[in-house]
C-alpha cells in the first residue's frame, strides 16, 4: 500500500509523518506525487490533483476517501475517524477541497520534496 502526497506541502508532509508514527507493522510506503513511483502508477490527472491518494493492490483512493482509509487501515482507535463516513462524500470532498486549496498559506509550502530520515528511507518510493 501506498501513500502519495503532495512532497512540498506542509500539510501533507505532516500527514505522513503521523502515519509514519503509528504505522508500527510498517504497512505503508509513501512516494511523492512529484516522484517516479507517481509517475509509473499514477495518471497525470491523479498528479495533479496535489492531494493525499491512497494505492492499494492497482486501486486508487483519493482525498477524504484516501485519508479515512488509511485510518481505518491503521486500526485500533484510528478507526474512531470513520464516523465522519456519516458526512456524505461530496461534502467530504468539498472541505477536503477547501482545505487543499488554502494548505500552502496556512501550513507553508517547502522549496523541495521531503527527505527522509535514515531510519524512514525505507518506506519511501522515488
């Protein structure tokens, strides 16, 4: 399974970061979607979205959608986060579009990709 995020956007590094601190059993990998894994398994439609997508088994799971099941695919008390599966989809994607569209103002925006540390380069893709 695959987390592709947005390598400069705050936001989403520090998604990737929370993830990285619970993912214990290491399920996850994460790619940049400016990287080459992107690239290869994603359209250039799903890459320019600049939005959290999940890739799981040839399937792609992006915004709200992607970030719940990644919760749920965390387990144990994360999955508290699939209550807000009550919000209907469409109003799920509207706040997560609100929110993407104004994270490089509120969570800052970096110059490059991020980098992981040595004890993550691991679990990250080109």
């Amino acid at each position: 399974m695959i987390v592709f995020f947005d390598g400069i956007c705050g936001l989403c590094n520090r998604f990737v970061d929370v993830v990285l601190k619970i993912d214990k059993k290491h399920i996850f990998s994460f790619s940049p979607l400016q990287g080459k894994t992107a690239e290869r398994l994603l359209s250039s439609k799903n890459r320019e979205l600049s939005s959290i997508i999940l890739y799981v088994d040839g399937q792609i799971y992006e915004k709200s959608e992607a970030c719940l099941r990644v919760f749920h695919l965390l387990g144990g008390l994360w999955r508290f986060f699939l209550i807000l599966k009550i919000v209907p989809h469409p109003l799920r994607d509207f706040i997560y579009n609100f929110i993407a569209k104004h994270r490089y103002e509120w969570f800052g925006k970096k110059e490059a990709c991020r980098l992981p540390s040595s004890e993550e380069k691991e679990f990250f893709l080109d």
